[in-house]
C-alpha cells in the first residue's frame, strides 16, 4: 500500500500536458483493480479475524480466567483494523477528488483543443511553420508512450506483490484456524475446573458484554466504511465514463486537424501551381507590354498621317475614320455590299463621341443601317468585323426581336445622342458607311 502512494503522489503531480494526461489517466486506471483486492482482501481478513474472537469468546472466556488479556488484545487489534480501514476510506476519497480534478482539467484540454481547430482553419497560410511543432509532438507522444510502458511493468510488479501478500494471508487465516481448534481442546480440559472459576465468569461476563458493544459499534463502523467505498466505486466510473467521452471528442478533433491539414497541402499544391502561371503570364505580360508599346507608337504615327489625310468626295471626316451616308434605301445585305465595293464596311460604333457624330448625319426621325447583327446566334449583337458589343444606346425595352426575325440594328435620330433599334434585315432604309 505505501508503495502504491508513492506512485500516485509521483504521477497525479505530472503537468496536464496532452502526454501528461493520458499516462496520468491511464496509470490510475491500471492502479485500481489492484488497489480494490487489496482492500477486499483486508476486509476479508478482519471477517476471519471477528469470527475467530467470536469463538474464542464463546469457547474460552466462560471457563479462563487468564483469556481476558487476549480478549483485550483482539479488542486493540480490532481497533488497529478500524483505524486502518478508516485510513483507506480517506485515500480513497482523496483519489476521488484526484479524478474529478483531472475530469475537469480534461474538459478544458478539450475546450483548448476545440479553440486550437479554429485557429487552424483561420491560419492554413501557416501550416508549415506549424509542421515542426507538430514533429516535436509526435516526439513527446513517443516518449509518453515509453513511460507508459515502464509505469504498466511498475504495476505488474506490485500486482505480483500484492498476490504474494495474499498468499499470506490465506497461510495465517490457516495457521489461526488450526489454533482454534488448538484452543478447543484446551476448553475440553478446562471444562473440569468450571466450579472453581464460576465467580471470575461473572466479571468476565460483564466484560464480554461490554466487548461485544465495542465489538458491535465496530462492526458498524466497517458497514459505514463498505457503504463509502461503494459510493466512491460509483464516483470512479462515472469519472471514468466522463473521460472516455473526453477522449472520443479528442480523437474527433485529431481527425479535423488532419483533414484541414491535408486541405492545407491540396490548397499549397495549387498556390504553387498559380505561382508558376503567375510568373509565366508575367513574362508574357512584360514582353506583351514591350509590343504594346510599339506598336502604339506606330499606330499613333500612322493616326496622325491618317487624321491628317482628306476624305475623299462625298464622304465626311471623323477622327482617323471617313464616313458614307446613302441616299437612296436598301436591305441590310444589299447595304453591307455596297460599303464593300466601296471599300468600306457598315458603320462600327465604339465611342460616346462617335454616336453624336453618326447621329448628326441623319436628319431629324430618320434611320440608317449600322454595321450590328445577331444573325450568327439569336441575342448575341456582335459587329460585322466579329468584334462583340462593348457598349450600346438602345432605345427603351430594346432589342426585343420582334415576330422573332428582327436581326439587323439601325440607328434611330434623336436630338441627343441618337438610340439603337433593331429590325428585319429585308426592310429597305437608308445606311451609312466607314472606312
């Protein structure tokens, strides 16, 4: 028993590191079974023991008057037990009140945990500093593993102890029972000198009562203390149940911090995937950057000879662009070829400034044919040289393709800016040309 309090005092004084704890939990947990026979094997021998007293009592007391010393001594040895039994009543409480603290001390590891898992998700852009301390914790949980290993071979030893010991036990309970019977045939002999001690019998009498009080106000105390350790064992599984949920919900939470951490090294793949596009289309970019540029110095060499180039007659100047009006009015196709052969196409719009000056050709309420066609795919306006619409001046609830085969844009003049309508490329109108 004193042994096994060293123990204890050694391991419940572990810091409640996660390695900590297991040993911790695990140690007491291995420890009781072995604390519990000890403790019904004690009781078991007080029994033998009050059973012997009992008979010795009955079977000496009445006729020797010199047994009244070993009734005392049984009395201080009984009192010895209680004394002992009330110690382990004590122990076991205070191993109780280890368990609970350790209970709660496992409530707020999983508490920290549960908070740690959502740092984790809030912090993947640090999971790889996070590796090493994750390294030195599998170490530590090597090393929790070992001591474990040597407290169980620390165990098997008392546990083997303690078996010897009750070896023992059953030997002395054998040795008094042989002198029970030893102490019956003494009775046998004194049985003969019964008169003589008739008088002392009556104070040894008296005195037995009395024993058999204290006896009594004993045995009760023992009831007490087999009630405590009932109450006590009820604690310790319940404690025990408490920690086994505790160590569900932690390998719970072992299991989300491996799936975020193999989501941090999916998202790492592709961070580094997109690292190396980014440099490419950084490269590209640099030298697309290089032929913008040049090529905007030529283009802005060849607008100034363009804007400064006339158009020729009947043709109107706009920006680097010269512009047609027909005055006679024709289908969209038959317009489109006409601009063709002039070599030009129907007008492209592409700029706020562009539409006042286009609109500024027509006169007031007219509509001319604009180079804007959906023809290739029902709802998608693109130009005829395939560029898409970037931004449009559609009139109200426009395009609305009309009966189903308006696919053909024109512009309408308004005193503004002019708006955009479309119609069926079959109506005849007049259309405007640029090159």
């Amino acid at each position: 028993m004193d042994s096994m309090e060293v123990d204890d005092d050694i391991y419940l004084n572990k810091s409640l590191t996660m390695e900590g704890l297991i040993t911790q939990v695990d140690v007491q947990r291995r420890k009781q079974p072995c604390r519990h026979v000890t403790v019904c094997l004690g009781l078991l021998c007080v029994v033998l023991l009050a059973g012997n007293i009992g008979q010795i009592i009955y079977y000496g007391i009445l006729t020797h008057p010199s047994s009244a010393n070993s009734i005392q001594a049984s009395y201080n040895t009984l009192t010895q037990e209680r004394d002992h039994l009330q110690n382990d009543n004590d122990t076991l409480t205070t191993e109780r009140d280890q368990l609970q603290s350790n209970c709660d001390s496992l409530t707020a590891e999983k508490e920290h945990l549960e908070a740690k898992v959502r740092n984790l998700t809030k912090e993947k852009d640090q999971f790889q500093q996070s590796f090493s301390s994750l390294s030195a914790e599998r170490d530590e949980f090597k090393a929790s593993f070992s001591n474990l290993k040597n407290v169980r071979d620390r165990l098997q030893a008392n546990y083997d102890a303690l078996k010897q010991e009750s070896s023992q036990l059953n030997t002395s309970c054998n040795d008094m029972q042989r002198n029970l019977e030893g102490l019956q045939t003494e009775h046998n002999n004194l049985t003969a000198s019964k008169d003589q001690l008739q008088t002392k019998c009556s104070n040894l009498q008296r005195q037995k009562d009395e024993l058999q009080d204290r006896f009594s106000a004993l045995t009760s105390n023992r009831d007490q203390l087999q009630s405590n350790y009932s109450f006590l064992k009820r604690d310790k599984d319940q404690l025990q149940r408490s920690y086994n949920t505790l160590s569900t919900s932690k390998d719970h939470l072992q299991i989300s911090y491996s799936s975020l951490w193999k989501d941090k090294e999916q998202l790492q793949s592709r961070y580094n995937a997109l690292w190396r596009v980014k440099e490419w289309l950084q490269t590209n970019y640099s030298s697309l950057a290089a032929e913008r540029e040049r090529l905007q110095n030529k283009t802005d060499k060849l607008t100034v000879k363009v804007r400064g180039k006339p158009c020729q007659t009947g043709w109107r100047k706009f920006d680097i662009s010269c512009y047609f009006i027909s005055t006679i009015k024709r289908n969209w196709t038959v317009s489109r070829k006409d601009c063709i052969a002039r070599g030009a196409d129907l007008v492209i719009i592409d700029s706020r400034d562009e539409q006042v000056f286009v609109n500024g050709l027509l006169g007031v309420s007219q509509n001319a044919w604009i180079g804007l066609t959906d023809s290739l795919q029902e709802g998608t306006w693109t130009w005829v040289d395939g560029t898409p619409l970037t931004m449009d001046f559609w009139q109200p609830r426009q395009p609305n393709n009309f009966s189903g085969n308006q696919d053909c844009g024109e512009i309408v003049q308004k005193p503004s800016v002019g708006e955009w309508n479309d119609d069926g490329c079959f109506a005849e109108q007049l259309w405007i040309c640029e090159k």
